[in-house]
C-alpha cells in the first residue's frame, strides 16, 4: 500500500474507528484497596501531571477535530477527542474515589496553532507511550498493586497504542498530501519533535531537575520495583511495545524511533558493568 494514498487514508481512520471500545470509568471494577496498596497507590508521583495531560488533550484534540474538513479524518480525531477526554474522566475517578491529594491543576488555555498543539502532542504521546508500556510491565510484574488495577488499565494502554498508530499514520499523510513526502524530509521533521520530547526523558533519569512536565512515565520508573536495571527498564519497553504492536495491520505505519533508540541503548548498557541500578525504590 502507498502511503498518501485514499486506500492508506482509509486504513489508519477505519483501523482507529473500528476498534474503539465503550467503557465507562465510573463504572469499572475498581477494587477496594488494604492500606498498604493504597499508601502505594497515593505515593505515585504522576497523578497531577497525569490528570492535567488527560484534560488539556481532551480539550485540545476535541478543538483541532472541529478545524478539519476531511470527514472521515474528522471523525477518526473526533473520536480520539472523546477517548482522550475520557481518559481524564478516568483518572479524576481514581483521585478522587482513593483520595490521592494533589494540589489543582493549572487552568487549561487552547494554544493559537491549534494543529502544531496537535502535532506536538502526538509525538509526545509517542514516547510517553513507549515507556509507558514497559512501566506499566514493571508494576506488574512487582505486583505493587492488586491485578484489578492492571485489569483495568489493560485495555487503556491499548487506547495509548492506537492513538500513536493513528498518528504516525495521520502525520505521513498529511506531509505528503502537502507536499512534503520525501522520507528525508519526514524523518527530519519527526526528529525534530521527538527531540525536545527526550529532553525531559534524559532529565528525569540524570537527576537534572522535578519539573512536573518531564515525561511522567520515565518519573515512575523510581517508584515500582527495587534494584530495576537500565537493562531490564529498555528490555520490558521494547518487549511490550511490540505486544502492543502486533495488534495492528502491519500495512500501516507505527512509531520506530524510540524502539530503535532504546535497542541501541540496551546494547550499550549490556556492555556496561554490572554494578548500577536505576536506584528504584518500592514503599
């Protein structure tokens, strides 16, 4: 399939529209918590920047949604809007159904380039998602809090994949309908996005700064598993990545840059001494 094309239009809106889910966050199974699970639980460090991130998506893509004259790409991005905003309904739930004091979030202003906004945010959402997959394992897998919890933001991790496989998709299209197709030119334009994107993620993990809009996935990593490893960190990300890839038609595009970058870096690191952890702590 050539990319560009009405049949490439087609796949990646009716991919998206096609496996939406309902679900309602107030109605989902949420588990009691015993005192030591929900200590866990409020000490998570993201729920702020989590919840603030929701709301302004939700806000934000549901606004860009309105400016696009394409109808079936109107109604994919409509649709995002709604998830994103019902993502943001979901975490004010547990907040608020836990008791998780946060101090309030700052008001939310739609920017005047509302696609740039839109742009901007889904190569974040990219790597926020990559490394949101592996941290998601890493809880998991230390059992930190009970399965109910992982059953529950199960299926929205898979809403996070779809939303970056959309937008890659989204993102390709409209470069070359514009005009501007050429690989290299694509390629220069994604990594100019990912990288101030990175440059959070690299800040969290030096100790250069607790800027509440660092990428709040690498933030959460120092709460969930004692002695976790760079290697076992970039390991568990590009492991449940490709888990959460393979649900989608391999015609379409997905986001390769932060796997790529993060086999490189488990390459490095394997040749490393064996003598650091990521210094995670578990309460």
């Amino acid at each position: 399939m050539k990319l560009g094309t009405q049949a490439h239009k087609e796949l990646f809106c009716r991919s998206f529209l096609d496996s939406y889910q309902e679900y309602n966050p107030e109605t989902l199974p949420w588990p009691d918590l015993d005192p030591v699970s929900l200590e866990r639980l409020r000490s998570i460090p993201f729920w702020k920047e989590a919840l603030y991130t929701e709301k302004k998506a939700g806000i934000m893509v549901s606004a860009f949604a309105r400016t696009i004259e394409d109808p079936l790409i109107k109604e994919a991005i409509t649709l995002q809007g709604q998830e994103e905003t019902r993502h943001g309904r979901l975490i004010q739930f547990l907040i608020n159904r836990y008791e998780i004091p946060i101090s309030q979030p700052e008001n939310i202003e739609l920017p005047l380039d509302i696609e740039r906004a839109f742009t901007d945010f889904g190569f974040e959402e990219c790597l926020d998602s990559f490394f949101a997959f592996g941290l998601f394992e890493i809880a998991r897998l230390a059992k930190y809090l009970p399965q109910a919890f992982f059953d529950i933001f199960d299926p929205i991790m898979n809403e996070e994949a779809r939303h970056i496989v959309f937008f890659v998709n989204w993102i390709s299209y409209l470069q070359i309908e514009r005009g501007r197709g050429w690989a290299p030119l694509r390629s220069a334009h994604a990594l100019y996005h990912y990288g101030s994107a990175l440059t959070g993620l690299v800040k969290t993990f030096a100790g250069a700064g607790e800027r509440e809009e660092q990428a709040f996935a690498a933030t959460g990593a120092r709460t969930f598993m004692d002695d976790l490893t760079a290697e076992m960190f970039f390991s568990l990300c590009i492991q449940e990545n490709q888990k959460r890839m393979q649900q989608f038609d391999p015609e379409l595009l997905q986001p390769r840059l932060l796997p790529r970058l993060s086999s490189v870096a488990l390459s490095v690191v394997k040749l490393l001494p064996k003598k650091n952890s990521l210094s995670v702590q578990t309460n």
